[in-house]
C-alpha cells in the first residue's frame, strides 16, 4: 500500500492530508492536489481576511442591497443561523462586529450598529440581506466545511479502492478521518494541567477542539471566552458541525442544539476531563 502526508499553509493554519491506497504515488500526489483545490477554493469563498471573498462582500453591502451568494456560502450561513435559532443566539456569527472593534480581525471598512445581531440576517432563496449594518465571520464554519469538502473529493477520487484506503485531514485540530474506529488522538493539554496531552479514542469521523491553548476566540458578550486552562472537543460525523458545536458548549454545557447530528463532547479543564453525551 503507497502512502502519502503532505502539509501546506492555509485557512490561516497548517493543513495535513494523509492518504494510502494500493496505488501509485502519483496518482496520490494528484488525490491531494484536489483536496488542497477544494480547500484554496472554500478560502478564498469565506476568508474574511480576503478582500475579494464573498464575506467580505457581504460585509460591505449586504445591509445596502440583498447579495446573491455560492451554494457553498449559503449553506454554512445556513447551519449558523439555524444554530443561533436553535441555542437562543448562544452562537452568532455577527460576533465580528466586537473582534474586528479588538483589532481580531481585518477591517476593510466596515460599518456595524452595536445593536445588531444573527436576529438581523435574511436569507432568501440565494441571497442575503442585512436589516441593520453588522459584520460576520465564518472562519470556523468555513474550515470545517473545507475539511469536509476536502474529503469528500478525496474519497470520491480513491472510490475505486473503497475496501483499502486510509485518509486523514486536519487543519489545526479541525480533522477527519477514515477508517477512524479504535484510534486514538491527542488533544493538546490545558493551563497548569501536569499532564501535557491527553490520548483520547475517536467517537466519529470528524472532530474539532476550541481553546485558547489552540488560539481560539469564542465571544460572548463582546469578550473573547476562551481560556487556556478549558478546552472543549466535539466529535461528529461533519467536520463543520463539530466546529460549531465547540463554540455553543464552550459557551454553555447546557446547550442542546437541536437537529444537529453529533456523537458525543468532551471538556477538559485543568487537567480534568468531562464527557458529555
């Protein structure tokens, strides 16, 4: 079996692709290039650091016009809107307006009102509308949805060796992975914990960690909430969902976010870890 890993920077981290199949080099260096393609793709869509991404766009004039946006855009606005609706705004993408006010994040010449919020964002058919000036970042959502899409097109080009291939994705703890059952990963430890990292057996193909050890920013409040002594891991069968989801159950344990298919969460602070289920 011919094995591969390779690493290239991007989605504002590193992004690893493993892969093996009983084939040739070549033909895996090619399988790699096209999820690397469909990553680059999925950037420059939602990178709000890039000033010509349909983010950036939105930011600028979805609150003068509605915008018509990518079937691609659409749908990971879609999962942060439901997922506001269903934990009472617990998760907001309109938290960019406070980090780019912190200097977080870019400004390229962004208006906001500091009343605004998810509540603030239409969507109809292919386009969106903003009712009062506000700004949104999907940067988590986004490299979620790329690791998805990354795998997808990887294993949609190796479908001819079902039975055999191994592939693994991760960017900056965003990772999935296949086959993925009894192995295990580490998840970097947290604050003072003597314990530096903890080995943990994988719950589902995908999964993704918020802390401020991994340089997180969850806000609440205006605040960033992350600390280095919690981190918050969530396993799935969509990268994008376990992405998400750390930032709701960072923000509250109690949530429960309805229809969204995840397999299992774990909590890790000062060295101490908590399931929840």
């Amino acid at each position: 079996m011919e094995k591969l890993t390779r690493i290239k920077p991007i989605l504002g981290t590193y992004v690893s692709i493993s892969i093996a199949a009983e084939t040739t080099r070549e033909k895996l260096i090619e399988v790699t290039e096209a999820g690397y393609k469909e990553i680059h793709r999925i950037h420059e869509l939602m990178s709000f650091h890039e000033p010509t991404s349909e983010i950036t766009k939105l930011n600028l004039t979805a609150s003068k016009r509605p915008i018509q946006i990518s079937g691609d855009t659409l749908q990971v606005i879609n999962l942060a809107l439901e997922l506001s609706k269903t934990t009472n705004g617990i998760f907001d993408i309109s938290c960019a307006n406070a980090m780019v006010k912190q200097k977080k994040l870019p400004d390229h010449g962004f208006k906001f009102s500091k009343e605004s919020n998810w509540n603030d964002i239409q969507l109809e058919s292919n386009k969106i509308f903003f009712t009062r000036p506000l700004i949104i970042d999907v940067s988590g959502l986004a490299k979620g949805f790329a690791v998805d899409k990354a795998y997808n097109r990887i294993r949609l080009l190796l479908s001819e060796y079902t039975d055999e291939i191994q592939i693994c994705i991760n960017a900056g703890g965003d990772l999935k992975q296949t086959p993925w059952q009894n192995h295990k990963v580490k998840i970097r430890g947290t604050g003072k914990s003597p314990v530096s990292d903890h080995c943990i057996e994988m719950r589902d193909s995908s999964m993704a960690t918020s802390s401020g050890e991994h340089g997180s920013l969850i806000i609440k409040d205006g605040k960033n909430i992350c600390k280095k002594s919690k981190s918050v891991t969530v396993f799935a069968p969509s990268c994008m969902v376990a992405d998400a989801l750390t930032k709701v159950f960072y923000a509250n344990t109690r949530a429960h976010p309805r229809n969204q298919n995840y397999t299992s969460c774990v909590i890790i602070e000062n060295g101490k870890i908590n399931w929840l289920e």
